[in-house]
C-alpha cells in the first residue's frame, strides 16, 4: 500500500528518509554529500512521484522505492495470483 507523503507529519517522514539513507549506503559519487542534502534529494524524489512510500501489511514494515520497482512488482503478484 502507498502511503502519500504528504500524510506523514514533517518531523515523522524526515526520520523515514534519515533510516532510509543511512540503510541504504547509497553512493553519491566522488564526494560525500551531507545528510541534509541526501534527504532533500529524496523529498524531490518523493515530491517528483519517482520514490514512494510503501506500507507492508505482510511484514508490518514501511520503506521507500522506486516507484517503477514498486509497479513491477505488484504487476508480478497480480500475475502470481
């Protein structure tokens, strides 16, 4: 299930995407970025429908992903079913 950000209180959805970059280890070429801009980053991404917010009723989990990955892999369950 997507969770709109726009649902998810200021302080709460910075926090998301803090976990989200830390876990992720993501590199951001050849210099390091702050976190502040790695989380401005990806409110633009999530602000641009390109990343979003998925809730888990399964895991009891929430995460961030591609929104491409995310319809590719709903295609697959629907698929499966």
């Amino acid at each position: 299930m997507i969770i709109p950000y726009t649902d998810i209180a200021e302080d709460t959805l910075n926090n998301l995407i803090e976990y989200y970059v830390l876990r992720e280890g993501t590199d951001y070429g050849e210099h390091e970025m702050a976190m502040a801009e790695k989380v401005a980053m990806v409110k633009r991404q999530l602000k641009g429908g390109d990343v979003v917010i998925v809730y888990s009723e399964l895991h009891e989990s929430i995460n961030l992903m591609p929104k491409q990955l995310f319809l590719q892999q709903q295609d697959e369950q629907d698929s499966a079913s």
